[in-house]
C-alpha cells in the first residue's frame, strides 16, 4: 500500500505543467549556476558547487542505496559520488521546472560535471518538506528503486541526492554502468594529442571497440584489447581540426545459449580539442524547437536535419521508403496500444510489406521530448552519426507513438536501409 501511496504522489509531480505536448521547456535560468567550475579530468574531483541546503548524508543515502540493490541480488554495485551530485542537479531542474530533464539537457549535465559512464535510469520525486513524512517517503523510494534497479543489467554505479530548500523536498537518484578505475582521461586536448586512459569493464566482455567522432563525415573505429581481468587500455591521436568530439567505448558480452548480444555503451563522452569547454549548453538544448504539430510530418523533420548533415559532406540524402500505389498511413506505427511491442511489431510488418530484407535494415529504437533535439543530440554520438551519415544506407522509415501517462515523452522507431530492391 505504502509503494502505491508513494508512486502516486509520484505521477503528481510529474504531470505538473503537462498540457500542450509540444509546449516548448527552456533550461530554468539558475541551471547553470548549479554545475559550479568545469571539472579538468574525468577521473578527478567533482568539486560540483551546488545551491540549496543539503541533508548533509548524501554519501550514506548513496550507500545504503547501493547495499539494499546488492542484498536484492543485483549486482554488485558502488556509491558514487559524481552521478550523486548528477541525480541532485536532475533533482534541481524538477523542482525550478517541474519538468524532468530532457535527453539532451541530461547528456550535458553528465558531461558537464565530468562522468563518464553509460546512464541506466533516473528517478526523481519530490514531497512537500514535512518532517514526519520525510523519512516514510524517503524508504519507499529506495524499494522502488530497488524493484526497478533489479530489472536491469550491468548495472554497477549508484548515486542518490536529497534536496531540502524549505519548503520542498526533492530525490534524485541515477544508476549507471561505468568503468572500474578509469585514469587519464581528459575534457581538453590540443589537435593531434594523443590520448590515452585506461580502465576496467564491469562485466565479462568478448570484444570491444572505441569510437571517435567530430564535425567530419568518418567516425574513426579502433579494437580494445581486453585483458583476462577485464582491463583495458586506450590510445589514439587526437583530431587535428579544432572543435568538440565525442569518444565512445562499446562493448559485447559473449553469447550466451546461442543468444547474440548487441553492442552496448560503456560511456559517451565529449572532449574538446584546441577549444575551451562552454559553460552553456547548446542553443538546441536550452531552447528547443517546437515538436510539430502534425505527428505526420514528423518523419520528413528528422529527415530534413539528417539531410542537413549528409549534404554537408557530399553524401546521397536519405528518402523515405515508398511504395508505389500504396495508401498506408505513415504514422501507422503509432497505432495501436502503443506499447513498444505492438509498434515494433508493426513496424516489422511495415518493412516486410515493403520488401526490404531485415538484414538489409538497422533499426533504431529511442524516447525524447523534444524531436529536433534529440536527433541533433543523436549526431553527436559516435555509433549514431557512423549509422546517420552512411552512405550505402539511402532509403528511411520511422514510426512514433505516445508515452502512456506522460504527455510530454515520445517513442520513435527508425529504419536505415540498404537499397537493395524488393526481394
């Protein structure tokens, strides 16, 4: 009863301000101030300065947190003190907006305050600052984060902030899948520096390959060696063209009863080469274009920035697949019950009614806000943009659909597709 009370409190906070879905959410004015100085090294100090009063227990509320997960049976996880300043600064953008971060706005938050590890989930909550229900409350979120936590894998890194600015109370809580003892990774490079750092993979791993990826058409792709202790070391070159590029290490776990295992991410970070960081997100994160009216346009929108960036560089545009004398809606992913399933589903059938082999095709599953966004967002990461700007890959297909319970929050399905005829 009590975790029911709790996630209906929950949804309240949640659903404040929801109206318009494509109501456009500018960053609150005092963000930027929260995140304190840059920080030089991804394995160094926070020294995050953040505004409000504070319980003064952030680390023990992390580690306790960690030890309910670990005697849940999940894996073993760690406090962190990075992604608990992190969930606190999330927890700060609920309260000044009443909105929870967007995709974007959580990516340069994380590479603001220098983590370097790949976000699994986030929560946050918030109560009216009561003292004899603060500590009810404050247990019923770590079982449900606890039940949910359990769900995912890889998991090892936790970090958990209770905000108190007198009169509301406010929970942050991220876990993540992080390297063990990464070193010498920095934020700033000169042009042709080579980097190096090294660290360790959390889980047993069959390969792994790093990836950079900068203002340029080529994403450049390196093995990792991977030792019997699960170590690994990085160095490459760092560009020699000036700008902010994104290194990213991926993973595959072995196979497990013939069952094959998809890259994951291990981190997604930015490193800026021959220029400072900024301390202001990007215009598209801070003030966001509006979503489309029509849910139909939607796809000829992402296709206008992907095209944007193909042009750029010479490469053939992406148009979307059509099949002549057809009549299907192209929203007709969105029907149904709107579950990731049914649309997936849908979207398969989509694919085979149009002939395309399923080799032939990589898909792209991905929540957002804010369409235009995110997929400016998406450009940046090293896996995205090798996939985004493939030339061999010419004809696209996207279905979206509504998040049940959050008016805000959208589901895409795409489709990159190597023309290769009908079958």
């Amino acid at each position: 009863m009590r975790s029911t009370a709790l996630w209906a409190l929950l949804i309240l906070a949640l659903a404040a301000g929801c109206g318009n879905p494509n109501v456009v959410r500018k960053v609150p004015d005092g963000i930027p101030a929260y995140l304190g100085r840059a920080v030089d090294n991804y394995d160094s100090a926070t020294g995050i300065e953040m505004k409000g009063n504070f319980d003064g227990s952030t680390s023990d509320r992390s580690a306790e947190l960690a030890r309910r997960l670990n005697a849940a049976g999940a894996d073993k996880i760690r406090a962190d003190g990075k992604l608990a300043a992190l969930a606190g600064t999330y927890g700060w953008v609920f309260l000044d907006s009443k909105r929870l971060p967007s995709g974007p706005l959580r990516e340069f938050l994380a590479g603001r305050m220098g983590v370097a590890c790949s976000i699994r989930n986030w929560h946050v909550a918030w109560a009216a600052s009561r003292r004899g229900r603060q500590h009810v409350f404050l247990d019923g979120v770590f079982v449900d984060a606890v039940e949910e936590t359990r769900k995912l894998q890889d998991v090892n890194r936790v970090g958990f902030f209770h905000i108190d600015d007198g009169v509301r109370k406010g929970w942050g809580m991220v876990v993540a899948t992080c390297p063990d003892e990464l070193k010498g990774l920095k934020k700033r490079y000169a042009p042709g520096e080579t980097i190096r750092f090294s660290g360790s993979f959390p889980v047993p791993v069959d390969r792994a390959v790093v990836l950079m990826s900068g203002d340029s058409p080529g994403v450049e792709s390196e093995a990792v060696a991977i030792r019997q202790s699960g170590a690994f070391e990085v160095s490459l070159d760092a560009p020699r063209d000036p700008g902010v590029h994104h290194i990213q290490v991926q993973y595959k776990k072995a196979e497990e009863s013939g069952k094959t295992q998809e890259w994951k991410t291990l981190f997604d970070v930015p490193v800026y080469v021959g220029v400072p960081e900024p301390e202001e997100p990007e215009a598209f994160v801070s003030n966001p274009t509006p979503n489309p009216d029509d849910m139909e346009t939607w796809s000829d929108a992402l296709l206008a920035i992907y095209n944007r960036e193909r042009t750029k560089f010479g490469i053939p545009r992406l148009e979307r697949l059509v099949k002549e004398g057809s009549t299907l809606d192209p929203t007709e992913a969105a029907e149904g019950d709107g579950s990731t399933a049914s649309t997936d589903r849908t979207m398969k059938r989509r694919i085979d009614w149009h002939g395309v082999a399923e080799k032939d095709a990589v898909s792209r599953r991905w929540f957002f806000e804010h369409l235009a966004a995110t997929a400016e967002e998406r450009l940046k990461i090293p896996s995205e943009r090798r996939l985004i700007l493939d030339p061999r890959r010419t004809k696209y297909l996207a279905g979206f659909s509504k998040i049940k319970g959050d008016a805000h929050k959208f589901r895409s399905f795409e489709y990159f597709i190597e023309d290769k005829g009908a079958r």
